[in-house]
C-alpha cells in the first residue's frame, strides 16, 4: 500500500474511514458505478472488476488455468485473490454471500406463491 509521507498512519487510516462511509453513503449499483467512475482511473476501475470476476469464477471452483482462459487476469492475480477470499478480510466473502442471497431471494419468493 502507497504510503504518504506527510500524512501520520492515524490520518491515513481516518482517510479510509472517510472513503468507506462515502461508499456506505451511496444507494444504488447506478451511484456506485458512478462514484468508481469518478474516483477511479479506467485502469484501476478494471483491475477491481476483473479481480471482482475471478471471484465469481473462484466460488464455482473453476480451475486458475480455466479462470485465466476465460478472464484473461494473471495466474499470480487468481492466486492472490484466491488467499484473500479464503484468509483475507473477509471483504470477498461478505460481498458474494450477500449477493447470492439477493439473487436468490426472488426464486424463492416465487416458489412460495407456486406452493
């Protein structure tokens, strides 16, 4: 992580604080989209999607080689992604589980009518 040379570690770590609650703050994938857009360049607004992909394709256990084929993202950034799912922060883990429930909530609503 870029470290900044003015800047005391306690300021750094407010600093990311402040970017999170920006995020908490946004509602919608549209406001997301375009907060990334903004504070982004298209270069780490890919990077973020992509690693964002390989964790989808690590979730239905495809092969690193296979993932690589079908996404292009280097075997080391699979492989990185890969220890951060499994012993990272537990921020890959949340966000996939979460998103798997939102996906499957409506199938279930609709079976439950069908019942």
């Amino acid at each position: 992580m870029k470290t900044h040379r003015n800047l005391t570690p306690r300021q750094e770590a407010l600093a990311e604080r402040a970017l999170c609650a920006a995020l908490a703050a946004l509602r919608t994938p549209e406001e997301y989209r375009a907060f990334l857009h903004d504070l982004c360049t298209p270069a780490e607004l890919q990077a973020m999607a992509d690693r964002w992909t390989v964790v989808d394709c690590l979730e239905r256990e495809l092969p690193y080689r296979e993932i690589h084929r079908l996404t292009g993202v280097s075997v080391t950034t699979i492989g990185r992604v890969a220890r951060f799912l499994a012993t990272g922060h537990g921020g890959y883990a949340t966000a996939a589980r979460r998103l798997a429930q939102t996906r499957s909530a409506p199938r279930r609503m609709e079976a439950a009518r069908h019942e």
